[in-house]
C-alpha cells in the first residue's frame, strides 16, 4: 500500500467528538477488542450523541485509522527501546548528557524532516518552513541555556569543593600558604 498525497481533509476519525475518539483509542490499545466489536461500539456512540449517520465510521476507515495509530505507536516504541539502548551503554548518565542526546536526535529529525520536505514535489510550503524553522530555534535556545545552567552548576561546584578545602585546611591548621595553594588547585590555578 502507497502513501498517497491526500487534500488534507480531515478523516472521519478526525472529525469525531473527543470523548469518543478517546474511547476509539483505548479500545485500539485494549487489543482485547476485534475491529468488528470496536465498529459496532463507536457506531452506537456517534448514534448515541446525535450524530448524522454519514459520521458513522466504515471497516475501511477503522482500519486505515488502526493502522496509522499502530504505526505511530510502533515508532513510540521504537524512540524508547533506542533511548534504553543508550541509557544502558552509558550507564546512568546525568540529565545534562541525556538532554544532550536527545537534542542531537532532535536536529537530526529536523534535518531528516527538511530533506523529506525539500523531496516533495511542491516544494516546501511556507507553513512548513515557519515551523520547522521555529523548531530548531527553540531547539538551539535550549541548548544555550543548558550550556549556560551546566557552566553555572560547575562554578558553584568548584566554589563548594574551594570552600570545603579552606574549612578542612583551617581545621588541620595547615599553613595560609598550603590553604592557599589547595585552593588554587580546586580552581585550577595552579602553574
């Protein structure tokens, strides 16, 4: 089966009141349910709410809506069994590195959605490019301010780690000098 370029319009599935599409989708996930038992239910439920008849939903509309949301669940599932394979080849890793990851699959869906825009035969949509656009400048606004939040949490560290030094020189009643030159160290100052 191809992946048609459609007008846009909005699929039956789309058009339905939340609290049934709700319901259609946790019937889908239930996976206890058969489309025949799913059909008949949300049938009743469009009939129940008042709903024109032509909203009732057919077998081929119910399966083309099945199929497009267990693809985008398989994807799901695909993003958190890669991100457990990189937890566990890095070990626990601190948030700042799993942001960081996460960031660069970020960029790299962004470009592949650029390349995949760029491919399509009416080029890309103003719309689209706004977007896109507006993604990777949020996405870059974040990483600044990530790097600014790490570089603040190593200066309070490295203060901590001089102020613990100096109390523990006092308490040893080390010399001024060696304080000093411990201090140093910590910071990084030394020649």
């Amino acid at each position: 089966m191809s992946d048609k370029n459609t007008r846009g319009r909005a699929s039956k599935v789309d058009l339905l009141p939340p609290d049934i599409k709700t319901r259609l989708a946790m019937m889908l996930r239930d996976k206890m349910f058969s489309q025949a038992e799913i059909l008949e239910e949300i049938n009743d439920l469009i009939r129940d709410c008042g709903l024109p008849d032509d909203m009732r939903l057919s077998k081929t509309g119910l399966n083309r809506y099945a199929n497009r949301m267990e693809k985008m669940g398989a994807r799901i599932r695909q993003s958190r069994e890669i991100a457990e394979v990189w937890t566990k080849q890095f070990g626990e890793m601190p948030q700042s590195d799993i942001g960081k990851t996460l960031m660069e699959l970020v960029k790299q869906i962004a470009f592949d959605t650029s390349m995949y825009l760029g491919d399509q035969q009416n080029g890309v949509s103003a719309k689209d490019l706004s977007l896109l656009s507006a993604a990777v400048q949020r996405l870059e606004q974040a990483e600044s301010l990530s790097f600014k939040r790490e570089q603040a949490i190593r200066q309070e560290t490295i203060k901590r780690a001089a102020e613990a030094v100096e109390q523990a020189g006092k308490q040893a009643n080390l010399s001024i000098n060696d304080v000093s030159e411990m201090i140093k160290a910590v910071y990084g100052l030394n020649s």
